[in-house]
C-alpha cells in the first residue's frame, strides 16, 4: 500500500532535529513542514505528492501573512463586502474561517471570487488602480505558496533566480557580473569555427 507522503512528512516534522533553521516568519510547524517536503523532492525526483491540503497551522500562518491585509487591502473589503473586522467578531471567528477555508478546498469545492477595483490617489493627483481580492482569496493563494514552494524549488538549478525567495533580479544581475569579472575571458571564433577561450591576463 503505498505510503502517504503529507502524513509521513508531518510524523518527521514532529521529530525534526533541535538544529533545524527556523524560517523567519513562518510558524515551527509550517516551517518544519516545508523542509520535510524539500528533503523529499530533492531526494526522490520522482515522488508524486498527494493529499496536500493546508493544516491549521498552515491557514493560521497564511492568515498572520495575508489575512490581516495593511494599507489599502485592510481599509476595502474585496466583492463579498466581508471584512476583516467581521471575521474577527463573527461567531465562527478566525479559527472556523480557516476550517471552513480547508473544508472547501478538500471538497474541491472553493472558487476564487473576482477582484474588487478601487482607486487610491497618487502624489501627483491622479488615481492608481489597485485590485482588492477577498479575504478568503488572499488566504489561499498563501497557503498554496507555503506547501507547493518547497517542492518546485528543488527542481530549480543554483543560477535560477526568476520569482524564487530571498533571490531577485538584481541579485542575478550582481552574480552575472561577478562571473564576469573573475572569469577575465573571452571567448574567440577560430576561422575554423572551432570555440577557443583565451585569458585576459
């Protein structure tokens, strides 16, 4: 019978080792979680994930992360009019918010409502567009993140940097140069058409 890979990761998260780096920001739980499912991907290649639904740990992360909002996203609510204020004081609170999140995911039965537009004024008097997504659409889309990142990024090789945490495109741009400037080659078109490298120095 073949093993569940979201529960055998959960049973090694609880036995993770004192030494385990601490993602910042991120709950133990989740961030142990996320390791074991990296550890996984980057030794089995292969293996097929399943079941990987969020815990409670993930939802209450995500919501800490995105659920509270800040600036323009916790002032507008997005087209359902519910606010945070709501979920909050309702009689379900948060933690029946998320567990109803979960539920819905794990019945395939969640759909993404549309994204409210509203226009905030600029330094200069005119008016940016932002979209203001539901409260519930910014949980989910965070806690997908949290539990499909570690798995893609060890398919990723060291020189990617495109969209991956902590890198940027400055950082590619820096590391780009920095080749450069040890390398102290070029590379020279032989009449012959064969590729020679010849030192700068």
């Amino acid at each position: 019978m073949e093993e569940n890979p979201i529960a055998e990761t959960r049973a090694a998260a609880g036995k993770a080792r004192p030494e385990t780096v601490k993602e910042p920001g991120v709950l133990e739980k989740v961030s142990q979680l996320r390791q074991k499912l990296g550890q996984k991907a980057k030794q089995e290649p292969k293996f097929r994930f399943y079941a990987l639904y969020t815990t409670g740990s993930t939802g209450r992360m995500c919501w800490k992360r995105r659920g509270n909002g800040c600036g323009a996203t916790k002032e507008h609510p997005g087209v359902d009019g519910v606010t945070i204020e709501q979920i909050v004081g309702s009689d379900q609170g948060v933690t029946g918010f998320l567990e109803g999140i979960q539920e819905s995911l794990r019945t395939k039965t969640h759909a993404p409502r549309a994204v409210q537009r509203v226009y905030i004024p600029k330094a200069n008097g005119k008016l940016r567009p932002l979209g203001i997504p539901t409260v519930r659409d910014r949980v989910v889309p965070m806690a997908t993140l949290l539990i499909l990142e570690p798995i893609f990024e060890a398919d990723f090789l060291d020189c990617s940097f495109g969209f991956r945490p902590g890198r940027s495109a400055h950082q590619a741009l820096e590391e780009i140069r920095g080749r450069v400037f040890r390398i102290h080659s070029f590379w020279h078109v032989c009449a012959c058409g064969w590729w020679t490298v010849r030192s700068c120095s």
